[in-house]
C-alpha cells in the first residue's frame, strides 16, 4: 500500500470542496437543519410534557448520533460519486493505484467530513439549546466508535453495490440509513418493536448505542457490555463491507463494466 497514492486520493476530495460553497453547505446545511428542528421540538415537549426527565438529551443526543452515523456513511458515497459523476474511474484505476489504497481513501474523507459535522452539531446544541453532548463524558466516546464503524460498513457496501449495479444504483446509497432508522432505535426501545423484528434490531450496532444513550440519561446507567458488542458487531460489519466491494470490483473487471461510468449518466 502506498501513503502517497493515499493521500492523492484524499487531496483530490480536498480539491473539490476548496472554495466550493456548494459541496460545503451540503456538509453542514441538512444537520444544522435537524439539531435547530429537534432542538425546538424538545424544548416544546419539556414545556407540555409531564416526563420526569428532559426532552433535550434524550431526543436531541440521538439526532445528533444519528446524524453523525448519516455524515459517516453520506462521506464515503459522496467521495465515491465524485469520481463517477466526473467520469474518472477509468483515469484512477489505469494508474497503479489499488482498491484497497482507494477505499482507504474514501475512509479518511469521510472521517474529514463527518468530524466537522459532529463539530458543528455540537456547537449548536450547547449555544442553542444548552446541551453539550460531551458533557456524557466517556460513554460518548464508546458511542461515536460504535456509529463511525458501522457508517464506514454502510458507506463502502452501498458503494460497492452501486458500482457493481451502475449510476441507476445510485439512489439505494441514499435510502439505506433510513431504511435502518426503524430498527436501530433512535427515538423509542427496542422493546416497542414487534418481537419478531427485534432480532433485527439486535443484529444492527446503533440500537445498542441508542439504548445505551437512553440508559444513560433517563436512569443514570450504563452497560459498557452492551456497547462493546455493538463495536464488535460494528468491526465485523466492516470487515465484511470491505471483501463485498473487493468483491464487486472483481466483478466490475471481470465483465467490462468499468467503461460503463464513461457513458451512463
């Protein structure tokens, strides 16, 4: 593996949103959107609500995960889809550069990406509306670790598919999160689901992290056991992504279909 070629790729996506407005306010409009949304709503259920804990970090500390998990996985497609809008798969893979030199670009573009997403998050839910999300001290940590891996596995496995299947693929990259949102928890227990789809939602790494947080918050616990099987459950989610799209890419050069994204639109 070479660093160098590593670092091309991630200078590339560095180049692209240089004095680009419009790939920036897409890093942060969509997530400032959602923490002011939330944010608003829970100070609405605090002031009619009779919960005998606050709306605010419950339900807004989970907007803001969640939407770090959406940043994670959004970054790598992103990266990926630069090089297929522009046409220039053919131009990275004549050069020696190797799969796993890209992918492990794409990686670091997305913890680029995704990190000053969380920032901006942070910010304005401890100016705005007087949460600190790193006020959950290290728990937060174990939780971000466990989201970051399983973004990563989702952004290179809807990547692979939508490589293998063609720019028409596209639009699974975007819908799959929120296909997962439904089970992994974010704004109600597991236990609310129908126990047939529970087994579903304990197979999905962010339900412990949710769980956790909801734990942590509303009764003043945490089960590091927990969290650490959904980081082990997140790593091995990763893994697997990483052989699917060696797999597909296989795929790709075996049946010529890498001259396809110098034509299809």
């Amino acid at each position: 593996m070479s660093l160098i070629r590593v670092s091309a790729i991630i200078l590339r996506q560095f180049f692209l949103l240089r004095k680009n407005i419009t790939r920036i306010c897409n890093i942060f409009l969509w997530i400032t959107l959602d923490v002011i949304l939330w944010g608003f709503t829970t100070r609405y259920l605090n002031s009619v609500g009779q919960a005998t804990f606050d709306f605010v970090p419950v339900l807004l500390g989970a907007v803001i995960l969640w939407s770090f998990l959406i940043r994670v996985q959004q970054g790598v497609i992103l990266a990926f889809f630069e090089d297929m809008w522009s046409r220039n798969f053919l131009n990275l893979f004549a050069s020696p550069l190797k799969v796993n030199e890209y992918i492990l670009g794409l990686i670091v573009a997305s913890i680029t990406t995704s990190s000053a997403g969380f920032a901006v998050m942070t910010l304005i839910g401890s100016f705005a509306f007087g949460f600190n999300i790193l006020s959950l001290g290290l728990p937060l940590f174990l939780f971000l670790l466990v989201i970051f891996l399983f973004g990563l596995a989702l952004g290179i496995v809807t990547t692979a598919f939508v490589f293998r299947f063609g720019p028409a693929a596209e639009w699974l990259a975007w819908l799959v999160p929120f296909m997962l949102g439904p089970f992994a928890g974010v704004f109600y227990p597991i236990a609310a689901l129908p126990s047939s789809l529970q087994p579903i939602a304990k197979a999905i790494p962010p339900s412990y992290v949710f769980e956790g947080l909801r734990s942590l918050v509303i009764h003043g616990t945490f089960s590091p056991e927990k969290l650490i099987l959904g980081a082990v459950l997140a790593a091995a989610y990763l893994v697997l992504a990483y052989f699917v799209f060696i797999q597909m890419f296989k795929i790709v050069l075996k049946k010529g279909l890498l001259t396809r994204f110098t034509s299809e639109t």
